[in-house]
C-alpha cells in the first residue's frame, strides 16, 4: 500500500490510535512513537487561507530549503492547477475523515529527479473536526544531494484514498429469500 518506510510507520501509528474512530485526538500524538519517522513528519492547521504547517520535520525542512512552520502548503507546489489539486486532497481528507497517500515526481534546481511518497491523514483538535492533518512527506531514497540542492518543483503521479479497512465497517444483513427461485433451467436449455 505505502512504499515508504517513514509513510508506514506513520500510517501503522495513526491506525493504531484512532482505533474505531474516524481519527485520533491531536493531543494523543505522541512525537517519541514516531521517532524514526520524525523527520519526515508534519502537522498541518486548516486556516481560512489554506493548510499551514504548523510543525515539519527536519528532512523534510532540508528538502525544501527553508523552514515550513507558519508556510502553506500548497507553496510547495509551484503551479496554481497543483495547488487547487492539493487544496481539493486536503479538503476530502478532512470531509471524508479518510487518509491520503500520493505517489510525487520532483526536481531539484539544479534538474536532479526525486520520487517522494505523501501520506496525509485526519486529526482531530479538542474534538473538532477539519482543524488538523498529520503527514509525512519523505524521498524514495535519501537522496545524497540533501542539504546541498533542495527540491524545486513537485507533481502529483498517483493517488490513492485509504478507505477504513472493510472489516470495521458495519455489514449489510444480505437479503433473505422467500422461497426457491421462481426462474428454473431445465436441460436443453428451456425455462
């Protein structure tokens, strides 16, 4: 499902708090749980412009050349159709309380390729809903130029929707027949 490592850790963590419910409180994150993923972890506020970071780990930060806290995050996409796409993911994470992971294709400036992986799932805040996201963002492969290039442009090359798995989902009674069917096949081919 993710291919990531990072991405996984952070999924397996959010799944395992949210339990039965459509998402986890984000005062039940707890950053030492996700120690290995931490650098490539964000939390995002929904604010009347747009989601903004409101913390973003340290490699992800390297990735992007600058700090990301108080940023928005359609920013890192450089053209206005990416960011309505980004907006829009953001906005049905949040109405569907369903999670999000994207397959990315970049660039560097300096015109190196990078694949990164992004996950974006639903928190909730004092128990509202539509306040916060939990993401990560991270590379394929760490790649060697970090630090040195940072990434210019990203595009969005797959998606897909995590739905909550079928198992938790309540199941529909299949209906019940009255009787035997009333259409019989007899051999030959008649009815």
């Amino acid at each position: 499902m993710m291919k990531n490592t990072s991405t996984r850790l952070v999924f397996d963590y959010w799944d395992k708090l949210r339990g039965e419910r459509s998402a986890p409180e984000r005062g039940e994150i707890e950053p030492g749980a996700l120690r290995h993923a931490l650098a490539d972890t964000f939390v995002l506020e929904n604010e009347p412009i747009g989601p903004v970071f409101r913390l973003a780990g340290t490699r992800l930060c390297a990735l992007t050349g600058h700090e990301l806290r108080g940023r928005l995050f359609t920013a890192l996409w450089p053209d206005v159709e990416s960011q309505a796409d980004m907006r829009r993911l953001v906005q049905t994470v949040m109405d569907e309380s369903v999670g999000a992971v994207a397959g990315l294709s970049g660039e560097t400036s300096t015109g190196l390729p990078i694949h990164l992986e992004l996950l974006l799932l639903p928190l909730r805040y004092r128990g509202r809903t539509h306040a916060r996201l939990l993401g990560a963002l991270s590379p394929t492969m760490t790649p060697e130029w970090l630090g040195l290039d940072t990434v210019h442009s990203m595009r969005m090359i797959s998606l897909r929707m995590l739905w909550p798995a079928a198992a938790s989902r309540p199941r529909t009674p299949e209906p019940q027949r009255a009787g035997p069917p009333r259409l019989l096949v007899l051999p030959g081919g008649r009815a």
